[in-house]
C-alpha cells in the first residue's frame, strides 16, 4: 500500500506519505506488516476485522520529512 494525500487544513507543501508492505500467509494466519510513514495523521491497519496496528499522531512536524516513523510489526488473525 503506498499512498499520497493532502490535507484540506494545511498548505499543499505538506504531503502526508505512506509506504507499507503487508505479507499474508492464509494457510497460517499470520502476517508482516513493514514500510514507514509520516508521523501525521492517525491511521488504524485492520486485517480481517482485527486491528494490527493502531497509530496515533504525534505531531504534524513529522510532514517536512520522508517517512519518520518505520513499523515491523509481525501479527496474527
């Protein structure tokens, strides 16, 4: 999942990035969830209903760099 936005609050010149990865293995229900992300806004990854990963903004600061904040999360469902 890769994904760009802006935001209607904010000047044009703060993109809001996201780069992730999710590996699922059916057959074990489990999974890897890898990329990065600004630290703007808050976003919530589900996998079948389940919350994997539950992240919460920490400031809007983290929009004038590339990605500040790396997730390595293993899960399972």
């Amino acid at each position: 999942m890769i994904g760009n936005a802006s935001s209607a609050a904010l000047p044009s010149l703060l993109d809001i990035d996201y780069n992730f990865d999710i590996a699922l293995d059916f057959c074990s229900r489990q999974g890897h969830l890898t990329g990065k992300n600004d630290s703007y806004p808050s976003y919530v990854v589900r996998v079948k209903g389940k919350t994997i990963y539950d992240f919460q903004q920490k400031s809007i600061v983290g929009l004038l760099g590339d990605g500040d904040v790396t997730v390595d999360k293993k899960f399972s469902w």
